[in-house]
C-alpha cells in the first residue's frame, strides 16, 4: 500500500511539473491583426514562420506591435459568440503584453 501511495505521488508530482511547464511556455510574436469583443483582446500574431490566433485579458495593441504571449492552453473549433465567428485553432493566455 506504501509502494503505491508512494507511486501515485510521484505520478501526481510528474503530471502537475509537465502541465505548469507547458503552460508556461512564453511566445515572442509581432500582431499581425487584433480585435476586441467581450472583455477580451484578439490577436494574429506571426511567430517566425508561423501564424496563429491568440485571446488574452482587453488590452491595447495594434499591428505591427511586438508582444510576449504567456501560453495557457490551446482550443480547436473555438466560437466566439460575441465576434459571431469561428477560430480553427486559438491559444489561450494569461496575459498579451507589449514588448
């Protein structure tokens, strides 16, 4: 029984650090379009080669802008109801901030 409690403890202690560590992970981005709706900020960011959404607490931003993005998690099909629109793919994150 003390094996296994110990087991489970160290699986609980593995899942927490990688679940932190992925949605720690900072992303450096130049806004390629943004929007606000809702209390929330919109941003099309391009990050090297890649271009994606990205929805964070209202903040003010325009294009061109370069900001720092703090991952929380990403959603597929999401829909915005007040935007009336469909992202394929979006991050989630805790904060959009102006680098």
């Amino acid at each position: 029984m003390a094996k296994l409690a110990k087991l489970l403890a160290a699986a609980a202690l593995m899942v927490g650090m990688s679940s932190a560590w992925a949605q720690g992970r900072v992303h450096d981005a130049v806004v390629v379009d943004t929007m606000d709706s809702g209390g929330y900020t919109y941003v099309q960011v391009k990050e090297g080669d890649t271009t994606y959404w990205a929805a964070g607490p209202q903040v003010t931003v325009t294009k061109g802008d370069k900001v720092q993005l703090a991952e929380q998690m990403w959603m597929s099909n999401f829909t915005s109801k007040t935007l009336n629109r469909t992202f394929d793919k979006i991050m989630f994150v805790g904060e959009i901030a102006k680098k």
